[in-house]
C-alpha cells in the first residue's frame, strides 16, 4: 500500500489538473473534425482514447520530469519531498514505472488509423526533451505548449486522417494558451528558481507578467476566432467566445497574484474550467 501510495504521489493523479490540459486540446481536435450526423459510438470511443493516453502519457511525462530534476527538486520547497527527490523511490524503479505506462499509451495509441498513430511517435522525443529546456532557455513555456497540445492535431488525424489548415490554427492558439497558464504556473517557484538557476517566461517577464500573460490569451482568442472562420462555424462560436474572454481576462487576472503561491495556483487550474468551456462551444455550434 505504500508503494502505490507512493506510485499516486509519483505520477500526479492526485492533481489531475495536468492530465486535464492535456485532454481539452485532444478534445478540442477530435470535436472539430468529427461529423455528428454518424453515429456518437465512435465520437465517445475516441474521447475515452484520448482521455486515457493523456492520464498515461502525463504520468509517464511527469517521472521523466522527475528523473531529470532530482536534483533540481531537492532544493525547491515546493518539490523536495516529490519520491524521487526525496529517496522515496529509486531512479531504477521510477524508470520501469515510465517503460509499463509508455507500454500501456502504445496500446492505447494502436486503437487509432496509422497516420495518427505515426504522428503521436514522431512527437514522443518532444514529451522528453522538454524538462530540459528550463536549463538553457528562459522559454520552457513555449516548448510545453507545442508538446502539450500536439493532442489537438492527433483529435483532428483521428477522424479526418491527414492534417488540414484548421487544426494547426487552433494548435498555434493553443500554444498562446499554455504559454499564459504556464506562465503564472512558474510564479510558485520563481525565487527558488532564480537561486538555482533555472530559466523561464515567468522570470524573463518578471514585473510585466501581466502584460505578457494578457498578450498571450489575447493571441489565444485571435487563433480561436480566425480557426472558427476556416471552419465556417456558426456565429453562435463567436458570441460563445465572451464566456472564456471574461474567464481570462477579468476572472483568471483579478485573482492572479504573482507574490502569492495559493493565487498563482488557483488561477492556474481554473485553465481547466476554460478547457471545457472551449470544449462545449465547439460542442455546441458543432450541433446547431
């Protein structure tokens, strides 16, 4: 029991926010490209797909992370008693844990047509080189938001089984997502950071955070907009779109807090809130 306390504590399912930003774009693309005049068997059997690999692709992304920052962990507040930077598990253990949910992905992934499964592969190397970036760029943000949301281009392979302009519209405004919300994530850590020597948006834009942070989801919104133009999407998208303009912009800003870790955090998870809210507009003007 203490081990799989200890495996829970490891991957994070306790905070399923990380796998939740995952997901929204995987089903963000999926919803997009899918026809509802078929059948919705193969609409939810996709959505599950995609919720499944997102909790397994995060868990395994998140002891990779682990395993790279050990040392970096032990000397972060927030992170020092994280199980491989504490000693609580081996590196050996954590690296056969990552092997048996990478497995468990592939099985998942091989439900999907080929071209989407040879895309999802090509874009593994990226889900691992990223917990380095920190060490050599101040832009580690930008680097996740392309890995992070590489999911809303494999929703839109699933279905229409090659790449089109509109998915990598909304994949660029999903990028401008996670670099704002990832962003305001960096917050909690930012002193501890700058003492060790780790880079990020969230130092490089220290004092003009909110500028930047607003710049972002501003952009976020324009390659929603314009992505909903190519798709010819009704008109209701757009008057649907004030609902995450006032989420970011007046919710999300007036509670973040770049002095306060509790502020920074609940701002950062109500990214899930927008999530679904995108979700369900999509949803909606798919089935008007």
């Amino acid at each position: 029991m203490n081990q799989l306390k200890l495996f829970i504590e490891l991957v994070r399912l306790k905070k399923p926010i990380g796998f939740m930003l995952l997901f929204w774009p995987c089903a963000w693309g999926l919803t997009l490209a899918y026809d509802f005049n078929e059948s919705l068997k193969n609409y939810f059997f996709y959505l599950l797909l995609f919720f499944l690999g997102s909790v397994l692709m995060r868990s395994a992304g998140c002891i990779v992370n682990d395993i790279l920052d050990k040392e970096f962990d032990a000397k972060v507040y927030r992170t020092k008693n994280r199980p491989i930077a504490s000693g609580k598990i081996s590196v050996t253990l954590a690296i056969f844990y990552a092997i048996i949910l990478c497995f468990l992905a592939l099985l998942v992934l091989l439900n999907f047509n080929l071209f989407t499964i040879i895309l999802a592969l090509g874009s593994m190397p990226l889900a691992f080189i990223y917990p380095l970036m920190k060490r050599f760029t101040y832009w580690p943000q930008l680097f996740l938001g392309i890995t992070f949301n590489y999911g809303l281009i494999l929703g839109w392979t699933a279905i229409e089984q090659q790449i089109d302009i509109v998915p990598i519209i909304f994949y660029f405004g999903a990028i401008f997502w996670t670099l704002g919300y990832d962003t305001i994530y960096g917050y909690q850590d930012i002193k501890d950071d700058e003492i060790i020597g780790l880079k990020s948006t969230s130092i490089k834009f220290k004092g003009k955070e909110r500028k930047f942070i607003i710049l972002c989801y501003s952009f976020l919104l324009i390659f929603l907009a314009i992505g909903a133009n190519y798709m010819n999407l009704d008109n209701y998208f757009y008057l649907l779109l004030i609902i995450p303009f006032y989420h970011l912009f007046f919710y999300q800003m007036r509670i973040f807090n770049p002095k306060n870790t509790h502020d920074c955090l609940k701002a950062f998870k109500s990214n899930n809130v927008f999530g679904l809210i995108i979700f369900l507009n999509i949803l909606i003007v798919k089935n008007l």
